[in-house]
C-alpha cells in the first residue's frame, strides 16, 4: 500500500475486505465504502462487489484499483482497447453503451438538482452518437510525444498523470484518422529525430474527408521540422497540410501563440447539414460531427420563427451561419481573434449575409452600451461558453435586457447547474434539458437546457 504525506493509512485493511460499488465518476472511478472509509476505485462499475488494492492515501479518502471482481455488474463488457484504462483518454470502454447514456442523464440531473439546488428538473433521456464501427467518432486527436535515446513513441497521458502511455492505434478515432495515427507512429519509430523539440502533435479531419492537417506543437520553432516534410507526406497517407505551432503561453498549452505553415493548406474543410465550414486546427469545432448536427438541428427546430438572434462564444460561426441560412438574423460574439475571422469567411462562403460577427470577450460585448446594443430586441440568445461556463455579468445582462429565450449549450454539468441557478434567480424558467453524447466512452456530456423568461 502506498502511503500518502497527506493522509494516515486507512484503519481497515481494504485488501481483505470486499468492497460493493455505488456509483461512477466521471472520470470513470467506481465509489464505494468499507468500513465508512470511502474508496475511489479504478476499473470497478456501480453493482460490483470487488477487491482491491490501495495507490494512495488522502485525509478523507482513499483511491484504489481492482485485483478481483467478486459480483460483477451486467453493464459490463470487454474493452476493444490494448492500453484501457493505462491510457487517460477514455474512462468507460468497459461499460455497455446503453449503459453509458443512462449514466451521463443522471450525471446532468444530479448537477442541477444538488449543485444547483433546482426543482421541476426535467432530463430528457441522452442522445447517443452515430458511431461507426461501434466505436469511432472523433475528428480530432492531440497526442504526447515521448523521445529516449534509444526510440521515439507518441501516445497518450495515463489517468492523472503526465506519464506517456505509447499506442499504436486509438478506437474512438474516425477510422481515416486513425490510419494515419498508425502511420505517423510507424513513421516515428523509423525516423525519432521527428519528435525532436516537439510537445504535442495533433492531427485534425472530418466526416467530409476533405481534409487531414497535423500540427507540430514546439517550445521554439524547430527547423529541423522542415527536413522531414517530404518523406512524412509519404508515409501518412491523405495529408493536406502540415502545420508548426509555437511559443506557447503556459507549459500546459498545447497550442503555441504563433503557427507556420510548413506544407499545404492550414484549414481544416468540415460539412455540418447543408453547410460548409473552414478553420484552423487551433479553432475550437466540435469533435464528434454526427451529433453536432444533431444540436444543430434541435436549435434550428426550437428557434423557428425566431427573427433576431445573438450567438454568444460563437467559435467559428457554426449555429450562427446555419441559422442565417434560413434568413434569421444572427449576431456572433468570439474572443478568439482566428475563429472570429474564420466565422466571417464561413457566412460568406455559404453564402450567408443576415450574419454578422464581433470579436471580443462576451463579458465586454454584452456590457454597457455596447451590450444594450447587441441585445435590443433579441428572440434569443445561445450560450456555447467553455467548460468554464458563463460570466455570471454576462447572465444578467440577458436577463436585464429581458431576452425571452437563452438556450445554453454545456460541456460541463457543473457549470450548467452554476448557472442555472443564476438564470432562474434572475427571472427564468427552467425548460428541459436534452443530454447529447458528444464524448461517447469518456465521462463528458454535452447538454442543451432551454430557458424561457418568466412573463
């Protein structure tokens, strides 16, 4: 058992003692209890009574792994991964997909209720991903390398920590991304002089599979990069551009602050309905495209008829050029400078002209004059904030201008149920909420919960 400065070990011997598991979190550890001890157990599922072995020890709880199933739960099933759970970036490849949806509209009712302190809470049942070969969905995938002197490796962060998990392949990527992961990690293997000074390597594509772009994250521009663009495009099979990102703004960023076209075209090309849309790797997109569309067309049918809208932490313009192509009027708000620019050039390229876009933090668009402005007259507002959630003054600058309908679209049930409880405090009425599974085997939802202003 490995003891922890910050905690004493547990009085019980939880090696000896069986314990039954009550609930999952979301970064996919089953709960349980032993002895009024509570455990955090890694690979165990609610219904199952296991044995464990200790990691560590904190003040008040202690986290663990499973050594033996002694009941097992019936929304268990084999994981298709060779490195689950090792790997951090899925938590539930060992739960039935049914068994997922159900987890993730408790998980969003559970925020509300307890951490919002909400009433009337109506969840509705989770919308499941269309995914192909009952695994891949993703368009996108940021991976770690990890350089020796003997090799280079790319993988994944294992669970909570920064330890490499080395892959050959991911089964959640979109099967075209995946070739080419398994042709990049074949690539490295042959050539590890690639890795050389770079942090991260992400490889972004679409459904429409017009593109693939791979960017090259660095501390500091590598010119080395340059000498191995000719034999990569070889070896990586549907490549249309490469990118080099640098001089990030913190150790944690994946992204630098500065990017260099090092081959081809930057943009990424993805189709969402009827629209066309183009962006840079860097922008933020939605990674599972089939329920994107699926939001989309929720929004479009809950928003007919509406005249006026503003679409707040717009990102490259998605809702706001779909909406506009049915002629509603569309003002989008965007901090970040490449995507409010790229949402323009999408409006245009669909040709969209009731959509217009600001660049500017939603807190500074929403305020003062400027906000009574942008929110004058309104039929809704859309909220698509980060997992951060809203500025609580950007929530009462919506209620203040008495914008009757905000549809609030959360990847993160915590915030949500934050700022529900602000919306309804400041005059709204709860609607329903639909869970969508943006992030399907992972242990984030997406979530789109209407409000409606309180007459």
């Amino acid at each position: 058992m490995t003891n922890n400065a910050a905690g004493k070990p547990p009085a019980v011997d939880l090696a000896r003692i069986p314990i039954h598991i009550d609930d999952l979190l979301a970064n996919g550890q089953g709960v349980g209890r032993a002895d009024g001890l509570v455990a955090f157990v890694t690979g165990a599922l609610p219904g199952e009574t296991v044995r464990v072995a200790v990691d560590a020890v904190k003040q008040n709880y202690v986290s663990a792994h499973v050594v033996e199933i002694l009941e097992h739960s019936p929304e268990r099933t084999a994981s298709v991964c060779p490195v689950f759970p090792q790997c951090g970036g899925c938590q539930t490849l060992h739960v039935r997909y049914e068994g997922q949806l159900e987890w993730k509209r408790r998980m969003v009712a559970d925020a509300l209720t307890r951490l919002g302190g909400l009433t009337n809470v109506e969840v509705l049942p989770t919308i499941g991903a269309q995914l192909i070969d009952g695994t891949r969905y993703r368009n996108k995938v940021s991976l770690v390398p990890r350089l020796t002197a003997q090799a280079g490796e790319i993988g994944f962060y294992a669970a909570r920590s920064h330890r490499v998990v080395p892959i050959s392949h991911c089964p959640v990527l979109l099967p075209w991304l995946d070739d080419a992961v398994r042709e990049l990690v074949a690539f490295v293997e042959k050539t590890p002089s690639l890795l050389h000074g770079v942090r991260h390597i992400v490889a972004r594509t679409g459904l429409a599979r017009k593109t693939l772009v791979v960017a090259f994250s660095t501390g500091r521009r590598q010119p080395e990069l340059a000498q191995h663009i000719d034999t990569l495009r070889k070896h990586v099979s549907g490549l249309t551009g490469i990118v080099e990102s640098f001089d990030p703004a913190s150790a944690n960023a994946i992204f630098g602050r500065r990017f260099t076209t090092l081959w081809g075209s930057p943009e990424t090309i993805e189709c969402v309905g009827t629209a066309n849309f183009h962006f840079g790797i860097a922008s933020f997109f939605q990674i599972n495209t089939t329920m994107l569309e699926r939001i989309a067309e929720r929004l479009l049918e809950t928003l007919a008829g509406a005249r006026r809208v503003v679409d707040l932490y717009c990102g490259v313009g998605t809702f706001a050029v779909m909406l506009g192509q049915r002629g509603v009027a569309v003002t989008g708000v965007e901090s970040y400078r490449e995507a409010a620019d790229e949402a323009a050039v999408n409006a245009a390229i669909n040709g969209v002209t009731t959509a217009a876009f600001e660049r500017a933090a939603v807190v500074e668009a929403v305020s003062g004059d400027r906000g009574r402005t942008l929110l004058e007259d309104i039929d809704a507002a859309i909220l698509d904030p980060p997992r951060r959630g809203c500025e609580p003054a950007v929530l009462r600058a919506l209620a203040g201008a008495r914008a009757p309908r905000v549809e609030y679209l959360s990847c993160n049930p915590a915030t949500l149920a934050r700022d529900a409880r602000l919306l309804v405090d400041a005059g709204y009425t709860l609607g329903t909420t639909t869970p969508f599974d943006m992030f399907p085997y992972t242990g984030h939802v997406e979530a789109l919960t209407e409000f409606t202003l309180r007459r």
